[in-house]
C-alpha cells in the first residue's frame, strides 16, 4: 500500500472530526444552559404528578408517643382469653403486657381450666380473633360476668381466605370469627367483609390500612383524633339494641368484595362490652401509628375498670404482673406449706415369761 492512499483517509477523518467538535462549541456558546431541565420538572409528555420523582415519597403518619393505662386502682387481673383458637400471636401483645405490668395489673394468657368456671375471678377479658363458636355454658357465663360488673373487650377481624402452596399443590384456607353467637347477645356482630379506601387522605399508605375517626366525646376516644386499621371489617348492630359508636371508618370507604360506600361502625360499646372490627393494631408494627397508641391506652383503662365478680384468685404461672403477688413454685402454683415430720413412736418390746 502506498504512502498516499493511507494519508488522504485519515485527513478526510480528522477534517470531520474537527468540524464536529467545532459544530458542539458553536452551539453551546450560542445557548447557554440549554440542555433541558432537571430532573423532576415539568416538561411536555412527563408523567403525571404523582408519579414524579419529588412525590415518591408518601408522608406516613409518625409512629411515637406510649401506651399508659390510667387507673386509679391498681392490681386488677386481666385474661387474655384462649380457649376459642384465637389467632393472634402472643409476641404482638407485648406493648399491651408491658404497659399493664407498669400500672401494676396482672395479664393471664388463659384461665389454666374451663373458660365458663373460670371467668369470675378475672376483673376485664380480652377477646382477639376466636374462631371457635361459644357454647351455651359460655354463653351464659359471659352474660352474667358482664352483668355483674365484669368487662369484656372483642378484637374480630372480617373473613379472609389464604393460599398455600407446596410441592405441585395449593390449598386455601379460609379463616372467619367465630363469635358471632356469643357478640349477638350484645347486639353486635362482624361483618362479612373487609374495607378499604383509596383515597391516599384516607389510608395509611395502603388502601386496606383504612383510617377511622371517632364519632363522639367519650372514655374510649378521650385524646383520639384518628386510628389507622390494616385489616378492618365493620360492625353490624342490632336496630334495637343499646349500643354507641365510638369510632366509624372515614367517607369514601368501601366493601372489599360488593364495592358499597356507606357508613362503617369499627368501634361500639354496649355498657361493659367493647366490639373492635380490628385485631392487628394492638401489634407492635401498628399501634404507635396515628393515634392507636391513645386508643389502645383508652381500652386498657376499660379493662382495668371492671371488677371481679367471684373474688378472684391468685395469678398462677401464666401471668405477668407489676402488682405484689405471693412466690410461686417453678410450676407457676403456690408453694404448698411443709408438714412438720412427726417423731418416730417407740415398738414396743415383749418382756420374756410374759403371757401372750
């Protein structure tokens, strides 16, 4: 190859890239800064607001404040019922056992017998999520512990259905509150399906996590502005019976399944029984969210509130208590008294030539 027919090309590559650097100079000095706008602001075809990179960020309610149950009195006995297959895991009432313990109350996981026989040495019961009917007995027991001063505080949660899958197989599972028979006699009832909202003003980030308000002035909502539930249903209430709403979902919330707006009732009280169309928001994970914490104090003050109606007992190994209790033996019940030894009595000896 000759020494010519390799310089005319690389002259004619040099020529073009000068001119293009040249071009991009020329440009840039004859409009400054016009290389678009930064990211995030509005230009013809962007996406819409929501979506910009400014607005991905959602404000989420703050998650402070504590959990104080203000008593007068102090070592009332509080059960937290289990002989209906509750669902609940007993790690998620921690704040609640904890902020019991401080105001000196006792917290019992179960009655350690029958749940009809048991329930009078107990001032307030917690209820979350059976799924197991109550039968007549306790029915009947649970009327008459409520009667005679007793409280009762019922967390429900609306039927849901859950997927299983293994190994080439899927099954589901469908959970439901199973307490409807025994809430009925105070003219409440769950009901059949959950809410939602998408109003993002109207949800904790997630268009199940509805928010509620209260609907009045009371104990139960005393410092309570807004509540946030992340598996709420609704409460049915009888037309005639002797109930108040304390706290309703917010307008615009819907039925999960049917889509029906309406007005929601989440929270009713007849006299010495609490309704809750929720159980998830007693859970570490939620109940410093909004105002659930002073909720949650409200109705552990409740609790605290009742009274024993068959003297109650001694709390046995299953409790957690701030008040003072007699020691207990390592098996939870109390240390059974030492019976002196008596001293050996004599045999006597037969003296020989003696008759017989």
């Amino acid at each position: 190859m000759t020494e010519g027919r390799i310089v005319k090309p690389l002259s004619v590559f040099i020529v073009v890239l000068v001119v293009i650097l040249g071009g991009t100079v020329v440009l840039a000095l004859a409009a400054p800064g016009a290389s678009g706008p930064p990211d995030g602001q509005q230009v013809d075809g962007q996406s819409p607001s929501q979506f910009r990179p400014d607005a991905l960020n959602s404000a989420v309610d703050p998650e402070d404040g504590s959990i104080a149950v203000d008593t007068a009195d102090s070592g009332k006995r509080i059960l937290v019922e289990t002989s209906h297959s509750n669902q609940y895991e007993r790690a998620d009432l921690e704040p609640v056992v904890e902020a019991m313990f401080e105001a000196g109350h006792t917290v019992e996981f179960g009655t350690g017998g029958a749940f009809a026989a048991n329930l009078s040495q107990y001032d307030g019961v917690l209820v979350i999520q059976p799924l197991a009917r109550y039968t007549p007995d306790e029915r009947e027991a649970l009327r008459e512990y409520t009667d005679e001063g007793g409280r009762v505080v019922v967390l429900a949660e609306p039927t849901q259905t859950s997927l299983s899958t293994g190994f080439l197989t899927s099954s589901t599972t469908t959970v439901a509150f199973g307490a409807n028979n025994a809430t009925a006699q105070y003219g409440v009832r769950m009901g059949a399906e959950q809410l939602y909202n998408v109003d993002d003003e109207a949800n904790d980030n997630n268009f199940k996590s509805i928010y509620a308000t209260p609907d009045g002035d009371g104990p139960l909502t005393d410092g309570v502005e807004r509540v946030t539930f992340d598996s709420a249903g609704y409460a049915v209430v009888a037309r005639d019976a002797e109930t108040e709403t304390a706290i309703s979902a917010v307008e615009g919330t819907r039925t999960l399944e049917t889509r029906r707006t309406g007005t929601y009732p989440v929270v009713v009280r007849n006299d010495n029984v609490v309704f809750v169309a929720d159980a998830s928001f007693v859970a570490p994970s939620e109940v410093y969210d909004a105002d659930n914490e002073v909720f949650v104090s409200n109705l552990l003050a409740f609790l605290a509130g009742g009274e024993a109606t068959g003297g109650g007992a001694t709390p046995g190994g299953n409790a957690e208590t701030g008040a003072e209790t007699p020691a207990t033996d390592s098996d939870g019940t109390e240390p059974t008294p030492l019976t002196p030894t008596p001293e050996p009595t004599a045999t006597p000896v037969p003296t020989p030539g003696a008759d017989t």
